[in-house]
C-alpha cells in the first residue's frame, strides 16, 4: 500500500477517511478521499502547480508557514498523477 497520496502528497494515514473511494466504492489505496472521489478526481483540471498552490493555500490556513509549507508540498510534481512520462 502507497503510504501518501499520489496527488497530494497527503500520508494517507492522516485521512480521516482512510482514502478516496473507487467507482464501486472501495478504498483506492493511491489517492486521498479529497483529491478522489467515486472513481474520480475531485478537480480534473488540476495541473501539478495548481494543486501545489492549493495545498499550500490549505496548509497556511492551518498555521503552518508559508516556507515550510512549500517544503511539505515541493514533491507534488513527482506524484504518479502528475508523471505522465510513466
Ligand atoms: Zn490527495
């Protein structure tokens, strides 16, 4: 099992869902439940900056530092969802 979310970077484990959920309603295993829903990412039109940006954004509202929060998020765009070369 992946350990962080494949879009994200989110450890799965801090998902209070415990993941986003397939089509047919199981765990994904690789995303988490708010990057993933039902067998669909929840913003499709995400490219690997903007879903930095936004973790960024979400991060900062919980009080961490903007500098430490790009550090938690600069490996976004290695993430499987954004390696289309794979
Ligand atoms: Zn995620």
């Amino acid at each position: 099992m992946i350990a962080n979310c494949q879009s994200c970077g989110m450890p799965l484990s801090k998902d209070e869902n415990g993941g986003g959920t397939n089509l047919d309603g199981t765990l994904s295993g690789e995303f988490c439940s708010l990057c993933y829903k039902n067998g669909m990412f929840v913003d499709p039109d995400f490219t690997a900056v903007e879903m930095q940006k936004h973790c960024i954004q979400k991060l900062q509202q919980r009080g961490i530092p903007r500098l430490l929060a790009w550090f938690m998020t600069r490996g976004i765009p290695k993430l499987d969802r954004w390696n289309t070369s794979k």
